[in-house]
C-alpha cells in the first residue's frame, strides 16, 4: 500500500505577508481544517519539516541568500517588491519550506515514503537566483531538485509546474542544464510574463524546457489534454527518475488570480496521471510542494483531491 507524506510546520503559517495579502497563512490552516475533516490526515504519515542550510539553499541561489534573508527578516515587517513582504517569522518559514521538500525528496528516495506533498510555505517558484519575486523568496522545488542529484545521486530530475503561473525562476535556474525537464502548465499571457511555447531552453539545456500556454477559460479537459498531449510524452523521452510537481491550485475557477477553469475533479485526474506515468518509469517517486491558490475554498477542496490519489498511489 501507498505510504503518503505530509510535511509540514507551524512557522509557515507565521510567515505574515500583511493584511489583504493573497499569500496568506489562511490558506495552510484551511488546508488542514479540510483534510482533517475528510479524514486524510489519518491517513498520511504527518512530519515536522526540517531547516534547510545555507549550502542546501545556496545550491541554486547566489552565496549570501540565507543570511540576507536573516537580516531582512530581522529588521520586522517590510516589501521586498510590489507583491512580496516577510515578517520576522518568514526567515524561519522559508528555511522551513525549503528543508521539508528536501525531507520529503529524501524519505521518497529511500523507499520510507511512496510520495508526498509539502503543504509549506511561502512558495518558491517565482525565486529567481538572485532575488525574491511574486510572493516566493527561495525556490523549493529547485533546491529539492539539486539536492536529489548531489547528495542522492539522481541524474535526471523532471519538474511538472501546473501553478497558473509561469515558474520564471525554476526554469531560469535551469534552462542551461539538460539533466533536469522543467514543463509548466500556465495561463498565457499572464503574470510573470514568461512562459511562450518558444521558450525551449538553452544551450547545453535547449530542449529540456516545455511550456504549455493555455488561454484564459480553458477548462479541465484542455488543460489535462496538455499534459497527456504535450508533457507526458517529452517526460517519457527523458525518462526521469523522480518527478517533481510546482502544485498550484490557483488554475481553479474560484481563484482570484486566475481565468482558468479547472476543478476539483481536473487536479485529481492531473494527479492520478502523473502517478500512473511515474509508476511506470520511476517508481512512483513523486514529491509535490504546494504553490498557489488563492481561494480558500477552492484550494482546500483541490488539495484534498490531490492527496486522495496519492494515498491511492
């Protein structure tokens, strides 16, 4: 039977982005008020995230990150940009939503778990090398992805990004590099801005990005076609050996950020194809760490769709 993961950790809903803010600490609370209530968190093995070090971090971001975010964090509430703010307690968070992927990654890699979710924040796929943007201060899938090939020895790393938004910094990060597919699945055009179906890496790399952008009103079957049209079969060519997914739930049609119009049912059949796919050529690794969703409501009843497949592996 399939052993899921739940990692998690109460600094990260202390990471206070102010009032109004759409990244805010509601969104891990109603995530867990409703898969308490469906009675998934009996069913999960729950676990306490880790810090991750400034090497860990540092891997993908340029030396110094770590500590000037300590210092940033240090001085009390402020924006770092129109759209991204800490907190004192958002130093802590984001060691701690960097550190449970890499947990999870970890616990996956060695058999203890099948998969997991880390329902951690801030979230990290906007994080570009050198600096924080839309609402992300350090990117956690693609430390996660760097860890798995330095201290576990994975070669080929595949990153799935379904968030509404474009992952401009995972697929900067890694745009040269061709041991890790980075595939988004995005409204286009939207924020950040990134994304166009041209965009296919570079140099050493080109060919190893994939994006899949999808207009404003596209619906469940558009967007999973994508993934079973487009991304499914570049991932099969690459054949990774453990796959990562960027889970935004902000594609649902709730979202306030967001004009698609994905479901409930739309992220569960997204999941259970990536499952079957991963268990096919990888094992079942699959690692997925919460992005967007904005929309109590939608996010936690999309979360809980999304762990239900999981649980079934």
């Amino acid at each position: 039977m399939a052993t899921t993961g739940f990692v998690q950790h109460p600094l990260c809903v202390r990471h206070d982005t102010g009032p109004g803010h759409p990244e805010r600490p509601e969104r891990l609370r109603a995530i867990e008020r409703r898969l308490e209530g469906a009675g998934i968190l009996s069913e999960v093995v729950r676990h306490e995230a880790r810090e991750a070090s400034a090497a860990e971090i540092e891997a993908v971001h340029v030396a110094g990150t770590t500590a000037r975010f300590a210092a940033l964090c240090a001085e009390g509430p402020r924006n770092l940009d129109g759209d991204t703010a800490v907190s004192v307690d958002s130093y802590g968070a984001l060691l701690r939503a960097a550190g449970g992927a890499l947990d999870a990654v970890q616990k996956v890699a060695s058999g203890t778990w099948t998969n997991a979710f880390c329902a951690l924040r801030p979230p990290g796929h906007h994080a570009e090398e050198d600096h924080a943007m839309g609402f992300c201060l350090v990117n956690n899938v693609a430390i996660a992805a760097r860890y798995l090939q330095r201290e576990l020895d994975f070669e080929r790393i595949a990153i799935l990004d379904w968030d509404v938004h474009h992952g401009n910094g995972t697929q900067h990060l890694f745009e040269d590099d061709a041991s890790v597919f980075y595939a988004s699945l995005h409204q286009y055009p939207h924020y950040p801005g990134t994304g166009a179906a041209d965009e296919r890496g570079r140099e050493n790399g080109e060919g190893a990005t994939l994006n899949c952008p999808l207009p404003s009103g596209t619906r469940n079957a558009d967007w999973i076609g994508a993934l079973e049209t487009h991304v499914l079969p570049a991932f099969e060519s690459f054949a990774p050996q453990f796959v990562l997914i960027s889970a935004g739930f902000d594609a649902h049609r709730r979202d306030p950020l967001s004009g698609i119009e994905l479901d409930e049912e739309g992220f569960a059949v997204l999941t259970r194809r990536v499952l079957d796919f991963a268990s096919s050529t990888c094992g079942g690794r699959v690692v997925s760490l919460l992005e967007g969703g904005y929309d109590l409501e939608g996010l936690a009843g999309s979360v809980e769709a999304h762990m239900r497949e999981l649980l079934a592996g």
